[in-house]
C-alpha cells in the first residue's frame, strides 16, 4: 500500500459520511408518514424530489401508492356518507319499513318471529337462490355464513338469531365484526349484513336483514392494507444492507480500494433491489386497484429479449451460466404493451438466472404458432416442489426451497408477470422438478393492433 492510500480512503470515508447523512435525512422525512399510514391516516404528503437522484424513484412510488389508497378510501368514504343520508331519509316511517330500510343494501330479507323467511327483494335472490327456494325457509340454512377460515357459523352464533334474541341491531361490515361469506358455487363472496329486529312493543315479530356484497370493496381495503404492509417490511431489508455497509465503510479507516468498491457495489446492489421492489409495489398495487393502464403497440420479442439479457449480463457472467437463445426467424410482432414486455421476458430469465447453480444452462426459445408468439424459458436450477407448485402465481408465494438459493426475492415477481401476460390476451403455465430445474411457456398473440 503506497503512502498516499490512507489519505485517499479517509477523503472517501468522509464523502461516505457525508453521502450517508444525506441518505438518513431524505429517508427521515418519511418517518412521520409512514407512521400515519400504520394508523390508517394517509394524508401525509410525500416530499418529491426537484433534481432526480438515486431515491427518486422510490419517493415518486411511495407518492403514487399513497395517491391511490387516498382516491379509494375518499370513494369508500362518499359511499358511507351516501348510506348516512339514506337512512336519515327514512327516519319517521312505520316500524316494518323503517327497519328494512335502516340498513338498506343490495338485498333485503325479513324473517318473522320464528325465523322463516317471508319476503327477499331481487338482490337478495340473486344472492342466495331462486324465491321458491327462499320463501318460508328457516333464515339459518338460507343465509348459510361462513367465517373467513371456511368453516360455518353455528345456529346458536347465527347473527339473526342474536338480533331476534337481544332485540338489538347487529352489524357485520368491512370495519365491525368479523367477516362473514356467502358461498356460491365455488366461489366465496364476503357480504356485510344488518340485522335489525322488528320490535313492536313487547314483542319481537322478526327481523330484517341487509345484505351487500362487498366482495370488491374488501379486496381493495385488503390490498391497501398489503400494500403498507409490503412497503413497511420488504424495503427494510435493502435498507438495512446500505446503513450496515456505509456503517462498515466508515468505521473502517484502512480499507483497500478492493474492498471499499466491494462495499459500494453491496450499496449499490441494496439500493437497485428497493428500486426494484418499489416498481414491483407499483404493478402490484395498479392491478389490485384497477389503475393499471397499458399502452399496447406492435413489439419484436426477440428484441426485447436482446435487451432483457444485456441487463443480466453481468450476473449471467457472474455465475458463469450458459445462456442459449433461439428464435423462429418467421415471427411476427406481438401488440403488448412495450413495458409489460420487458417486464415478462425479465422476470422469467432473471429468475432462471438467479435459481441456476453456477455454470448452468439456460435454454430460452422464441417461436411462432400460427397466430402466437410462443415463449419458453428453461433452466436446470433448484425446481419447484410439487406440492407448491399450484401456489407459485399467487402474491407474496416463493417456494420453501428459494431462499437458499436467493434470499432477495418479494414473491410478486411471477404474480406481476401473470397479470400481464393475461392483460395481453396471453397465457402462462409451466413444469417444474425439484432440484432439476423449471421450464415456463409464455403464449402472447401475435396481432397488429
């Protein structure tokens, strides 16, 4: 080491300092938002960036995340300010009527005082079944509820008879009680329901009951709660690698140039993996949400391709793969959408890249079918266990055997890349062996718009 390398590694521990305080304040500043958010208060106000740097995408996505959970709770807010007001409306009607309208939703069925049902407007049909099935029936096998493990509620938990017996109202909804389904067929669908017992005088004659499904509005309050829940637990880790680098450059005075461009390739690796996570955030939560919005045009895969595999080349050289390419030189264009494209293509190799022992091989075939683009990508990595397999397009899922092999993945790279491919009319399935490797079929439509 020449006499000059200490001096030059304490000028680059200071910049690192001084790099590493300007990381921590930028960061800080999303404390106090992040801290509402986990209360249910989203109005903090993201502080975007004027000049683009490397936290800029990362702000600009947490922006965007809170934009779309602050329009959904502002709908599901006007909705509940809607509902108030009808039932002001119907404040001074009989006691029958007021009763069936105080909780008024897409259904309405009343009971008499021993349980049987004796009139079901024709959304409530709708949800439980034709009316001559309904009418005269015992309320509990026609409202056959389930809680969220699947399993019935009891007859002597039945949410009717609690009202019928405390002459009280009941409420089940997206923010009292516990959830309640409605099954159909073989789909479950969660439905908020108000019982409101018929009191006249000392008698109780029956109940009405308000069903609505609110199947949607759960699922968007659920991927809300995700979304923060994500956020606030997977960008911890790549944060945590760049404070505990830069803590490690700093503390050490006599570092080698090796190591001190070590460290900030680890830096830098963190910080292109929270990138990562929060672009993956974004897809996810514009799906979930119904904001995805695509502009398809006719794209050459074996372009994107090209592009695709320049990105992992490094990686790819890295771990000394093998990647072989071949291609239908009579393919035609594919009318997708140019960024869920990449997003395919790269998911799938990167992923054959990253599950691959060193020195493997990685076969990717481009063909032409008729009217599809037909994409395989193969590799000879770590396999999927069998019976995981039917979990692997769902979010959040990485097989038990992943980790060992790669511990950065979120689990949303294969559910992003499903909805995509679907959104462009395609198809995605695939064969799997443990410990021998993973093949994925990909058919897009080869149109011209």
């Amino acid at each position: 080491m020449t006499a000059k390398e200490p001096t030059t590694s304490l000028s680059s521990a200071t910049d690192l300092a001084e790099y590493q305080q300007l990381l921590h304040k930028r960061l800080k500043t999303l404390t106090p938002i992040f801290a509402k958010a986990a209360i249910g208060d989203f109005s903090g106000q993201v502080p975007l960036p004027v000049e683009e740097d490397e936290l800029s995408e990362f702000f600009v996505g947490v922006h965007f995340i809170l934009e779309a959970i602050r329009e959904k709770v502002a709908e599901l807010e006007e909705s509940l300010t809607e509902l108030h007001a009808a039932n002001n409306i119907i404040a001074n009607e009989k006691a029958r009527v007021q009763a069936i309208l105080d909780g008024i939703g897409e259904g309405i069925v009343t009971v008499d005082e021993t349980w049987r049902v004796n009139y079901a407007n024709e959304p409530a049909i709708i949800l439980l079944g034709e009316q001559a099935r309904i009418l005269g029936q015992d309320a509990a096998q026609i409202l056959r509820l389930e809680d969220s493990k699947g399993n019935y509620v009891p007859e002597s938990k039945h949410p009717v008879l609690k009202a019928i017996g405390t002459r009280r109202r009941i409420i089940y909804n997206m923010a009292k009680g516990m959830p309640l389904f409605l099954r159909q067929g073989d789909e479950r669908r969660r439905v908020a329901l108000t019982i409101t017992p018929i009191v006249q005088g000392p008698k109780t004659a029956g109940a009405a009951i308000v069903l609505r499904d609110i199947t949607e509005e759960s699922n968007i309050d659920w991927a809300k709660s995700e979304i923060i829940s994500i956020a606030s637990h997977q960008l911890r880790t790549p944060l945590t690698a760049i404070k505990w680098y830069m803590a490690a450059l700093l503390r050490e005075d006599d570092l080698t140039p090796a190591q001190t461009k070590k460290y900030m390739q680890r830096v830098n690796d963190a910080n292109q993996h929270m990138i990562d996570l929060v672009d993956a955030l974004l897809n996810v939560s514009r799906i979930d949400l119904g904001t995805l919005t695509l502009q398809p045009q006719a794209l050459d895969l074996r372009s994107v391709l090209a592009d695709v595999l320049k990105e992992l080349s490094v990686e790819i050289a890295t771990r000394k793969l093998t990647v072989n390419v071949s291609s239908n030189s009579q393919m035609l264009p594919v009318f997708i959408d140019a960024n869920s494209a990449h997003i395919i293509l790269q998911n799938l190799v990167s992923n054959a890249v990253k599950y691959s022992s060193p020195g493997g091989q990685i076969d990717i075939l481009l063909q032409q079918q008729n009217q599809n683009a037909f994409v395989t990508v193969k590799d000879q990595g770590c396999g999927i266990p069998a019976d995981q397999q039917r979990k692997i397009f769902t979010k959040l899922f990485r097989a038990t055997n992943a980790p060992r092999v790669a511990t950065d993945g979120s689990g949303l790279g294969l559910y992003v890349t499903k909805a995509f491919v679907e959104r462009a009319g395609g198809k995605i399935w695939f064969e799997s062996v443990e410990n021998k490797g993973s093949s994925f079929y990909v058919i897009i439509p080869s149109k011209t718009a």
